[in-house]
C-alpha cells in the first residue's frame, strides 16, 4: 500500500570521462582556462509513479552515455560548458523521458543540481 503523496524515482549513477576549459576563469585559478579532464559524475532523476521497474537502471544509464558520446564524443569534449550547462542538455534532452532533475560532478569533489 502506498502512502498518499508519496513521490518516487529511479537514479542513475554513473562516470563519464569529458574536458572543459572555463575562459573566464578568476586569476587564482586560471589553470582552469585551459581544456583539463575530469571525471565527470552524472546522476539523473527519474519521477515515476510504479514500483516494479518502471524504469531500468542499465538501459536508462545505456541512453544517456550514448546521448552525451553521440553529441560530444568519447572522451566527452564540452568545450566552455560548465557542470550546470551539461545537467541542462542532459535534462533538456531527457525531460520526455521522466528525467526532472540532474547532478554532474567533476571528480566527485563538487558541481551542480539541475531541475525542474
């Protein structure tokens, strides 16, 4: 029996190796103004109202590796683009699909939470 209200999601979890340069960068940390890698950490939310496998893990993690290689290669190559632009394509991308929030981390040390 389920609790009235209650919300449920499915989270995918996985690494995807990728490099970005920040142009702009402030002067202590102008290293950041060239193209350096990261491991890059993204989690995306998916809302569903099922308990049994609404959404499968595998194929869902399978999807979005293969969004992310198709659009920007494999190492990833996002050029200028921040933790919060690449949670925005992912979610912009994937929202159709029940994706309403995204996480992305740079080495598993900080990065951004994107919603809707």
């Amino acid at each position: 029996m389920e609790a009235a209200g209650v919300m449920k999601y499915v989270v995918i979890d996985f690494d995807i190796e990728g490099y970005h340069y920040f142009p702009g960068a402030p002067e202590e940390v102008d290293f950041l103004q060239h193209n350096h890698r990261h491991l890059f950490r993204i989690r995306a939310h998916y809302r569903v109202s099922d308990s049994n496998r609404e959404k499968e893990i595998f194929i869902e993690e399978r999807r979005i590796k293969k969004y992310l290689e198709n659009k920007y290669g494999n190492p990833c190559l996002f050029g200028m683009m921040s933790c919060e632009m690449i949670a925005e394509d992912i979610l912009n991308e994937n929202n159709p699909d029940g994706v309403d929030m995204v996480e992305v981390y740079e080495d598993g040390r900080g990065g951004s939470i994107v919603s809707i």
